[in-house]
C-alpha cells in the first residue's frame, strides 16, 4: 500500500472549518484514499472514503486532486467533540489497513 | 456504538496468567481483525481473519492466540504476556467481496496491564 504523509498537528478554531491536507504522491490507480480518527483512546472511527471523485458524507467531505497525489479531509464546522487523531490511509482491495501517526487535530474555543 | 463491541473494556494480569478478550460484531460481516495499540505508537494489525480462516498473521509472538468460531466472534487468548505487551488491543470488522474490501468498524478496545 501506498505511505501516507501528514502533518503532525493543527489547530482549528470552533465553527470554523478544518482543513486536514495528506500527501499520497505514490498511490496507484485502483488504490482509495481513506479517512478515520480516534478520539482519546476509542476505537478508530471511519468518516469517508473516495477513489478519483470528491466525496461528502454527513461528517465530512474528501477532495482528492486531479492526479490523486494528494486530497484534504474538511470538517464544514469543527465542533469541540472533533477534536482526534485523524488518519489518512491508502489501501488498495484488500483488507490490509496500514496506520501511521495521523495529524492530531486540535478544536479551540 | 459501531456494531462492534469487546469485553472486557479494561483487564488487569499478572505475567503468569491466562486471559481471553472477546469481540463479537453484529454487522453482518465476513472479516475480523486485531489490532494493537502502544502507548504513542500507531495502530498495528495483529491478524486478519476472512470466512473464518486466518488469513494474516503479522509476526505476532505466539503468547498471542486467536480464535474465530464464527464470523461474528474473535477472541484473543493470551498466556505469559510481558509488561511491554500492555496496550489497547482493538478489534474490527468489515464486508469482503470479491470486488473489494469496505471500510472497518472498530470496537472500543480493551486496555490491557501486564503487571
């Protein structure tokens, strides 16, 4: 699977959005770029995923660019419950999901 | 709540001890997986179980022994652990078909002390 490259935090004030980047310069074609996060020391939690086209969810929405190397993970409005370790992963069909460190992201009154 | 839960959320046990940590899902889904989770460190795939059948096991010292009964239940049985073994132990679930493979719901974990 292609390796993933996140900052390692951020801060985001409340209400405002948050915009979390991840750079997967060697993704291959029939690869999907995943997001989940974990909220102190629960479970990861998936929020979306996306191949070519951008995506939205009821938490989320993924644009991926056009030669895929890279996409950003927007939170419309950050609340203080978003406040996570946020995983951008890169995995092809199989069901072999490779974690790194994440960007810890910070909501701030 | 994701489906998937685990017992027990929390366990304490000395490095002669014999314990069990369970996850069962009901999702209806055909894989499950562990993961371990050090202090500081990223999530690491433990095993992977498909229909049943192991199908990864990612060097995983033997002290650690899986079980999959069915495709609802996975334990993790654990015998003469060492204190650098203390961890939150996760446990997912997901859907494989034969185009692919869908997102993983995770547990809540169990945290593990081996005194």
């Amino acid at each position: 699977d292609a390796k993933t490259t996140q900052p390692p935090s951020m801060d985001c004030a409340e209400g405002r959005a948050a915009n979390l980047p991840c750079n997967h310069s060697t993704i291959s074609g029939n690869e999907y770029v995943y997001w989940y996060r974990q909220i102190h020391s629960q479970g990861p939690q998936y929020i979306i995923h996306g191949l070519k086209n951008n995506e939205t969810n009821e938490m989320a929405s993924l644009i991926i660019t056009e030669d895929r190397k890279s996409s950003t993970l927007i939170l419309p409005h950050a609340t203080l419950r978003d406040t996570a370790v946020y995983y951008c992963i890169v995995r092809g069909n199989n069901n072999d999901m490779r974690f790194g460190a994440g960007t810890r992201l910070t909501v701030k009154p | 709540e994701t489906g998937v839960t685990q017992t027990p959320r929390h366990l304490v046990m000395g490095m002669t001890n014999k314990k069990s940590l369970k996850c069962e899902q009901h999702l209806g889904h055909n894989a499950m997986y562990w993961y371990k989770q050090s202090a500081k460190k990223p999530l690491e795939l433990m095993f992977v179980y498909n229909f049943k059948e192991q199908t990864e096991n990612n060097s995983v010292p033997s002290r650690f022994s899986p079980e999959c009964p069915n495709s609802s239940h996975l334990f993790l049985h654990l015998h003469t652990l060492q204190p650098e073994d203390s961890a939150l132990y996760l446990c997912a679930s997901s859907q494989v078909m034969a185009g692919g493979t869908y997102e993983q719901y995770f547990g809540p974990g169990t945290r593990l002390t081996v005194t």
